[in-house]
C-alpha cells in the first residue's frame, strides 16, 4: 500500500526537533556543561607506541593512511584532507595506545586551560611544531591538547563515485570500476573509550573540552541509575560537526575500543575493505549502517589487534540539537548489516577479561553486579 504523505508525517510529530526517539526525561543528565573551561574544535590525533614500525606502517598503508612523518622513533600518519595528522605511532617496548590529542580551537584556549588544571602549556613534539597542554581524565588517560603551528597540506583526494538513481542519469557511457585499492583516509572522525568510571570520565570531557553529548545509552530496567554510553561531539555552535568524535561506555576495562576514519563513499569502504581481506586483515565487524551517527561502517583489526573503522556519510550536528536518550543493546547498533559480532562487542571469553572483571567489580568505581548484569543482558539482546 502506498503512504499519504500524511501517513508519512504522522509518526515524527511528536518528535520533529529531535534526531532520536526519545528525549530526557525531567532531571536526566543535560549532555553539555553551563560553563566549561574551553570548547575543544576537534579530535586531532591519536597516539600509540608499538614494538614495530616497519609492520605498523605495512598496515597503515593497507588500511588507507599516508605517510606524513617517519623517523626511527616515529610514525606519523594522515589522511587525504588539509589539517593536523591522524595518528603517531611511537617506539615503545609493547603495542599500547597511550591517549587522544584533542585540538584547541584558540592558542589562547592553551592558557586558559592551564590556569585551570594547574598544568603547563609546552612545545609540541610533532611535525611543525606548536603548543600542547597535558592532563589527566579520571580514568588516568592522558588527553592532550593541542594547538599547531602549521596545517597539513590536501593530497590529492579518492573521488566519489558518480552514481544512477532510477531516472536520474549522471552516468552515461561510461562504466562504474571502483578501484580495489586501500580506500583513501580522509581525515580521523571519532575514538571511542571504555571506563569503569564512565560518570566521572563524562562529566570531565563536558566541563574540561567543552564537549556536548549527542546520544545517550541506558541499560534497560536501569535508566534511573544514569547513562552507561554517550556519544559526545564538539560545540562548534552554528557550524554542523560530526555526531561523536568522541565516545565513552562503562566497562570493566580503561582505555581504548576502536578509531574511525572517514573514507569517500561506500564503495571505497567495500573496495578496500576486499583489498584488506585479502592480504589476510581479519574483520571485525561489517559493512552496515550505525543508529547513533548513521555512518556507514567497516571494522577491522590491526595486526595487534586494535580496531579500527572505515566509514563514510555520518550525521552531521550544529550545537543546537538536544541529547537523545535510547536503551543499550546489540541489536540498536545497526540498521542494517551482518548480526553484530561477538569479536566487535568484545565478548569473547578469555581468563584475562575474566579478570578485568573480578578486579573492576572489586574496585572503587560504577561498575558493580547489577550494571554487569545489565551490560551483558544488553550485549546480548
Ligand atoms: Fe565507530
């Protein structure tokens, strides 16, 4: 049966200002901070340090970055667009991610937030220079920010594919051939992180960086208690960002779950995430389209096993829109797409997550039986 278009309009009205199904309930966390100390303009990089360069750049390459640096001690990464890098990874004894690199908005942004957290702001160790300002976030992350002296130059871009749609032809005597080539990274989009102190860690990136939340996650049966997940994105006001450069979940362990990346289109994302398959990368979870972002979606793991995510066409906010407020579970995690895997959700058991567990159940923090039990009802539903 065909819809009216008032069949059409009838189910949003009562939810038209908001991207989600529901709202906050009165009371609830407002997603943003009255007066934070500075408004972070973007995530700028990630930073790692690994055993190996030489294989960490073999897969950079495969995956789709560039080269921007590489020293002996040092492995910086970029994408295609102008700006700061997306990743440096740095020679270390093991393979471990050691924290973000948030980029001021203002030079002056530094000082202030140095006043504030009794901190420094110091020369900036990466290619052309700059100022940086370390802290600490509640779970013991080191978050940098960081403000550069000089921008990256574009490279030269994958272009979109031009495409048919029913009766609008833009492509005529010409054939469709997406390269099977690394899908060219644009630019770095989001990390997401995990804490045992998800609470605390929240309110530190709203009232610190002046990050607002976008999406909120509840455990079923527990919205009472307070969200386990939100999706946060810079307050750039009127300028429309991504839906989440940033997002945080409880859970028994600290630190880093997965990186994403934009690529140009889905093609690019299924032409190179063939060209991974092939050279053996293991998939992670995909392709599909995400609920909170909307993006399109690929994960796949790197040779030490971090995740990380091409994707393309996400949701774009101003800091106009208010939080919405969904339950957590697997199945809310696409709209469409292969099941969600047991590899991605991180619920393959092992004695080491077994006793990640037993330590943050006993430990002074907001995990404790009941939200456990929440979790794994959500991973699983
Ligand atoms: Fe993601």
């Amino acid at each position: 049966m065909f819809e009216t278009p008032v069949d059409r309009a009838d189910p949003r009205t009562p939810h038209q200002d908001l991207h989600s199904e529901q709202g906050a309930l009165r009371g609830e966390h407002p997603g943003r901070a009255r007066n934070p100390v500075i408004k972070v303009a973007d995530l700028a990089w990630l930073e790692f340090e690994k055993p190996d360069l030489d294989r960490a750049e073999v897969f950079a390459r495969d995956f789709g970055f560039a080269i921007a640096a590489r020293t002996e001690g040092e492995l910086w990464l970029r994408g295609t667009f102008a700006g700061s890098p997306c990743m440096v990874i740095r020679k270390g004894i093991a393979s471990r991610f050691i924290g973000p690199a948030f980029r001021a908005a203002e030079r002056v942004d530094l000082d202030r937030l140095a006043r504030d957290t009794g901190g420094d702001v110091r020369d900036l160790d990466a290619p052309g220079g700059g100022k940086a300002v370390g802290l600490l976030d509640p779970s013991g992350l080191p978050v940098r920010v960081v403000h550069c002296a000089e921008q990256l130059p574009a490279l030269p871009h994958q272009q979109p594919l031009i495409l048919n749609f029913g009766t609008d032809h833009r492509r005529t005597n010409a054939t469709q051939r997406p390269p099977r080539e690394p899908s060219r990274i644009q630019r770095l989009g989001h990390v997401v992180l995990e804490t045992p102190l998800f609470a605390r860690t929240l309110d530190w990136y709203l009232d610190t960086l002046g990050m607002i939340v976008s999406d909120f996650l509840f455990l079923d049966g527990q919205r009472g208690r307070g969200p386990t997940m939100a999706f946060i994105r810079c307050d750039q006001g009127s300028l429309a960002v991504d839906h989440h450069t940033l997002a945080l979940h409880l859970g028994p362990a600290t630190g880093y779950v997965h990186s994403a990346y934009q690529v140009t289109d889905l093609d690019a994302i299924a032409a190179g995430g063939e060209y991974l398959a092939e050279r053996g990368y293991q998939r992670s979870w995909g392709i599909g389209r995400h609920i909170q972002g909307s993006q399109l979606f690929d994960y796949w793991r790197d040779p030490d096993r971090f995740m990380l995510e091409h994707f393309a066409d996400g949701d774009l906010f101003s800091c106009d829109l208010e939080p919405g407020w969904a339950p957590m579970s697997a199945s809310g995690l696409a709209q469409w797409g292969p099941p969600v895997t047991r590899d991605f959700l991180g619920t393959n058991p092992s004695p080491a997550k077994l006793r990640e567990v037993m330590t943050a159940l006993r430990g002074d923090n907001e995990l404790d039986p009941a939200r456990l039990l929440g979790l794994m009802k959500a991973m699983s539903s």
